[in-house]
C-alpha cells in the first residue's frame, strides 16, 4: 500500500515561511492549492512536493508567487528562484570542487565528466528494478514493437531534420557544453554569459538566425553561426581561443570564413580580449542573477 503524502507538515511549513497558499490536496497525480490552482503533470507534482519538503528555502519562502494564479507572475517568480538557487548550487560545487574545476578549465572537457549524481537513474539499479522496467517495455508493450526503419527512411528523417535546421525553422535545444548551464539577457536565453554580454554590447545583432552548411570528416553538417549584424555585415563566434583548434571547429570557422568572403561580410572571433577591451556594463540588472556574477569576475580578473 503506498504511503499517504503527510499534507499536514506540508502545510506547516508553507506557514512558517510566512506563506498564505495551502494544500487541498495532494495525491502523486495531482496537487490542488488553496487559490484553485491545480497541477496534474507529473512534473510539476514533484517539483511542487519537493520544493516544499527538501528545497532551498528560497522555493519555501516565494511559494504564493511561484504558484500564483497569475501566469506572468508565476513565470518572473520561477526563473529568479532558479536564478538565486544556481548561484547557491554554483557556490557550493566550487567550494566542494574547486581544484578539479580549476584543472580542467578551458580543456573542452566538463571537470565533471564521469562523475554520478544523486538522481534515481545516476547509479546502477537493482537487478528487481530493472527486471521490472524490461518486462514493462518487452514484446508487445514495446512503443517500437514490429517497427523498423529502414535505412532510407532514416537518412530522409535525418535530411528534413537537416533542412529545417538549416532555413532556420528548428534550433538544437541544447546549453554549451562547457558550462552546461542557460544565460539571459532581457529575458531572452543563451548558451554562455559571454553571448548574453554579446548582446548587450551589439543589441542588433541576431542571435543564431544564419546557418551555414559545411563538410567535416566526408559528413554534412550545419554551422549555427551565434551573431550576425546584417547591418554591420559582421559574423560572430563567441569562444576562448584555446577551444577553436580542433578540427570540427577548424571545419567550421573556414565555412563562415568562405561565406563572409562570397557575400562581403568579416568575421570576428568574441573571445576574452575582446570582452575585455570593452567597458563592463554600467548596469547589469537585465542580466540573469548568476551571469551578472560572471560578468563581474571576468572584468575583475583582468
């Protein structure tokens, strides 16, 4: 029989936090608050009955207006939390991790590569665990069962991927892969603080709208350029110098190199000298909590 959800200590501790909304109810399905709100999605269940009972206290103390009924309220209230909860998580792992961080900088190689977290799926499950997970998707439960593409159908599935990507239709939702985390700028996002600090410094610039085909290793593929100023007839790549000597990366830069040669434009590299010789900005507050933070320590250290 599974264990009833202890509503009671949920709401007291949204009372100690100084908090008006209550829980009706709350089942695995289904979380119904005191202002009507209702969350059904299995996500937002957990993330709801996590925050209270073992998250920071700053989700515990902006609860009324993380789930307020008002969704541009509910929307501000979510991404400063996320913001001020980054900076403590950031905090900590460089405290925890500081000399692994440190080594690793600017190798191309995440310092935390290999490392398991504390997530249900981060570490090795029972042998009953996954017993359970492969009878629930074997045979005819099985979401693929009696599929199969075939080659063609593959290579039609990855060419329409390709075109859409390239007429700028569709965009990887991925972060960089060296901070592994979102910047923003007027509330839009980006994949570095270095190209939300872009931006700042070249407000006309669009961000990923030009896409360039080019060749690596006999293979197609599409070169998401970060800026381009149509006005300016400038490219951007924003990037440490020392992160642009692989191949791939080579591949790349001289298909832009080409592109800019055909259509008149130049093409600019935005690595540290370049931030650097630029004034930091005045005002920082249309920047995200944690990308402020690296702003000021990159004009800091040098």
């Amino acid at each position: 029989m599974a264990k009833q959800f202890d509503i009671e200590r949920f709401n007291n501790i949204l009372k100690e936090h100084n908090q008006h909304l209550q829980a009706e109810k709350i089942t695995g399905k289904e979380v119904v608050l005191s202002n009507g709100l209702v969350l059904t999605s299995e996500r937002g269940v957990r993330l709801c009955k996590k925050r209270v009972m073992s998250g920071d206290r700053v989700w515990k103390e902006n609860f009324d207006r993380i789930y307020s009924t008002n969704k541009e309220q509910r929307k501000s209230a979510e991404k400063e939390c996320r913001s001020l909860t980054s900076v403590k998580g950031g905090i900590n792992c460089q405290k925890e991790h500081k000399q692994k961080i440190k080594s690793n900088l600017n190798t191309g190689t995440p310092w935390n590569k290999g490392m398991k977290g504390d997530y249900p799926y981060s570490h090795p499950l029972s042998e009953d665990a996954k017993k359970r997970i492969g009878d629930a998707n074997r045979g005819e439960k099985n979401g693929m069962y009696g599929k199969k593409h075939s080659l063609e159908e593959r290579q039609d599935k990855s060419q329409k991927m390709k075109e859409l990507i390239l007429s700028g239709k569709f965009t990887p939702n991925s972060n960089n892969r060296n901070t592994h985390w979102d910047s923003f700028y007027q509330d839009k996002k980006y994949r570095s603080s270095w190209e939300a600090l872009y931006q700042y410094f070249d407000n006309e610039a669009e961000y990923e709208s030009l896409r360039i085909p080019y060749k690596f290793d006999n293979k197609d593929y599409i070169y998401i350029i970060d800026f381009v100023n149509h006005k300016t007839k400038t490219l951007v790549e924003v990037k440490p110098r020392e992160l642009l000597n692989d191949k791939k990366t080579k591949a790349k830069i001289d298909a832009a190199r080409e592109w800019c040669k055909n259509n008149g434009y130049s093409f600019v590299i935005a690595d540290k000298e370049y931030f650097i010789s630029k004034s930091m900005p005045g005002d920082l507050t249309e920047f995200d909590s944690k990308t402020q933070n690296k702003i000021r320590k990159l004009y800091e250290t040098n």
